[in-house]
C-alpha cells in the first residue's frame, strides 16, 4: 500500500519478497494491541501524510513470526526503512514525527 497503511498485514512475507520490493518502502513490525505501537501511529501517520509515494507495510508481528526474527526486531514497533529491498535504516519506538521524518529523509 502507498502512503499511511492502518492495518496491520496478518500475510506472511517472505524475506526473499521483501528483497524483491522495487523503490522505496516503510516496513512496520509491531501488533495492534501494544500500546507502544498505538502511541507511535500518529507519529508515524504524520511523517507518513507528507511522503504519499512512500509504500509503508504494516507487519502484524509476533512469537513464530519469521520475518520479524529475520530483521532482528526486538521491540515493537520497529520502523525498518527499506531501498530497493535493502535496509537503510531503522527506528524503535518513534514518539514524534520529526524522528521518523529524520529517518524518511535518508533516501530522499
């Protein structure tokens, strides 16, 4: 999905497609019911409404979760900045939009 994605993807991406994503992406790992990744979406949805190009995938992370484990996620939510399929940058647990428009901006 292009721009701000609200809904988190129960699919199961592989690491080989997610290496595969053409352009730039905005992968989130996280779940709908942690309050850490609630009080990160309006930050996230901000940064997110000045960049409508920038495909953003919500990644309903969890126990048995692979791609998660693949990235290394540990806390939630994970922002993982990607480029031609390949990691950029990442941020943990975003308060403000600005700390997630510092990481947009390293591939603009």
């Amino acid at each position: 999905m292009i721009g701000f994605n609200a809904d988190y993807s129960e699919e199961t991406f592989t690491l080989d497609q997610i290496g595969e994503l053409s352009g730039d992406t905005l992968l989130e790992f996280g779940a709908p019911w942690c309050g850490h990744c609630q009080a990160a979406t309006p930050a996230i949805k901000e940064a997110l409404s000045e960049h409508s190009e920038l495909r953003h995938i919500r990644i309903y992370d969890g126990k048995g979760k692979r791609l998660g484990r693949a990235f290394k996620v540990k806390l939630w939510p994970t922002l993982i900045l990607l480029h031609e399929g390949k990691e950029v940058d990442r941020l943990v647990r975003p308060l403000k939009a600005d700390e997630v428009r510092q990481l947009i901006s390293k591939i603009s």
